[in-house]
C-alpha cells in the first residue's frame, strides 16, 4: 500500500508539473508564421541597423535601396515579414489644359518620372485567427525634382475580400544634398476601396530628389489564405496650376479626372 501511493503522489507531481509549466508565446503565432519581432528604438536606429532588422524580415538590398528612411523605420517598429516588394509598370496619361489626352502608352516605371513601387508585410492574425493582417505601402520616387511644383495625388485601391483598418498614413521627403526635409502626406480620401494621400511637391532642381509613402493596414479572411491578391496604385502629377484633380477609387481600380497633369497607374500583386 506505501508503495502504490508512493507511485501515485509521484505521478501527481509530475501532472501538476505539467499543468503549472509555462508555455512560451513566441511557440505559437510568431515563430509559425515566421514574424520577426518589431526593433526596439525602432524611430532612433541608425539606417544600418535598420537595414540588417529588414533583411532579417526578408527585404533585399535591392528593395532597400530606394525605400526611404522614414518608411524603414515604420516597418521595423511593428511585428512582421516581407511578402511584396515591386518596382510597378505605369501606364502614363498626359492630360492638357484642355482635357486631351496626349498620350497613353504602357512603360517601364524606370523609364517614367516617377518611379512607382508597392511593399506588402504580414502583421499576424486577430479576431482569433479569423483575419489576416497586412500593411501595405505606396512609394514613389522623383530622382530630380519635376519643372511643376503643386499639390500632387497618391492613391491606392484594393480588392473587394481586404478590409481597411486603423489609420493611414504617410510622408514626402525632400533631400537637396546637405539635408532631408520631411512632410506628412495628409489624407485626401479614406473610402472602402481605397485611400489617397496629398503630395505637397516642393520647389527643387535637377540635384534634388523628392519620394515618399502612403500606408494603409488592410484585413483580409482567414479562408483567402494562400490566395492571389492585387493592390491598385496611381500617381498624379499636376503640371498647370489653376486645375483641381478628382480622384475615383473603387475595388482594384484607382482613376484621376482633371486637366493639366500627367497620371501614373500601375499595380503589384502577393500572396495572402
């Protein structure tokens, strides 16, 4: 009898052992997912630390080379992976003073001013596992300041199955050489399909380079997982002044209406 209950206050111990051993978090979502935790001082690291956090998250020096700091920072403060980071092929439409359509030609945005790109991060999950979280990004990229300096357009638009979330948001940069100036890129439109931004152009010259951001947090269903999924984006440059420009966004689609600029669309695609 001394030995059965021997046995059996032993066998307890060990199941209260069990029940009272704790389970580590970073076992379950974020390893399985293969999250990179957000970088502590995220907003006071230095570009290169920056840099090795990033390509830890996936990013490769070619996605980093033309990304701005201020964006760096943004994405390493959060919880993430890479999924998507393209260079768009544009179609550009010049449109006159008079509303005529000059051009409409399919190009490389290597070849156009400016250069257009869209960057996908997975955040993890909410709502028990019943929503998948993405921050997807808007990036365009003047080498050399343009001739026109006005309020400028961002835009971006999404499927019907993405549910946009949080609050947007972005900035303009403008770097002369000796320093970088930076703007918010307020928020022009805020809708189901998609969201716009304001770009406050500045005055610069052929040395001076003007990029920047919009960022939307978008949700999409569990049941879309391993999915193809596309992000509208466009760019507007307005080239005479005294001209409004609309902006049209529904589901995969972004649209401008006005005379007296020149439009950019294009859009980049990733796997949910």
């Amino acid at each position: 009898m001394k030995k059965k209950s021997f046995f059996t206050g032993l066998l307890s111990l060990f199941m209260l052992f069990g029940l009272l051993t704790p389970v580590s978090a970073e076992t379950n979502s974020e390893v399985e997912e293969g999250l990179i935790p957000a970088l502590p001082d995220a907003f006071i690291s230095s570009e290169s630390v920056l840099d090795a956090h990033l390509q830890e998250m996936g990013f490769s020096t070619t996605d980093l080379s033309n990304m701005p700091i201020d964006m760096k920072k943004e994405i390493s403060s959060k919880d993430g992976k890479k999924v998507a980071a393209q260079e768009l092929d544009t179609v550009v439409t010049v449109t006159d003073e008079e509303g005529n359509t000059v051009t409409d030609i399919s190009v490389t945005a290597a070849d156009a001013t400016p250069t257009l790109s869209g960057y996908a991060v997975y955040s993890g999950t909410s709502n028990n596992g019943r929503e998948l979280i993405y921050q997807v990004y808007a990036t365009y990229n003047w080498n050399s300041s343009p001739f026109n300096f006005y309020t400028d357009n961002l835009a971006m638009a999404w499927q019907a199955n993405a549910t946009p979330t949080g609050t947007p948001g972005g900035q303009h940069s403008v770097d002369g050489g000796s320093g970088i100036s930076t703007y918010v890129n307020h928020v022009d439109k805020e809708e189901v399909a998609g969201t716009s931004y304001k770009v406050d152009m500045k005055a610069g010259g052929t040395y001076t380079k003007q990029y920047g951001w919009g960022r939307q947090e978008l949700r999409y269903p569990a049941t879309a997982d391993g999915t193809s999924t596309a992000i509208a984006v466009g760019y507007s440059h307005r080239i005479l002044p005294g001209f409004t420009t609309g902006i049209s966004l529904s589901f995969g689609y972004v649209g401008f209406s006005g005379n007296g600029k020149v439009d950019y669309t294009g859009r980049f695609t990733f796997v949910i």
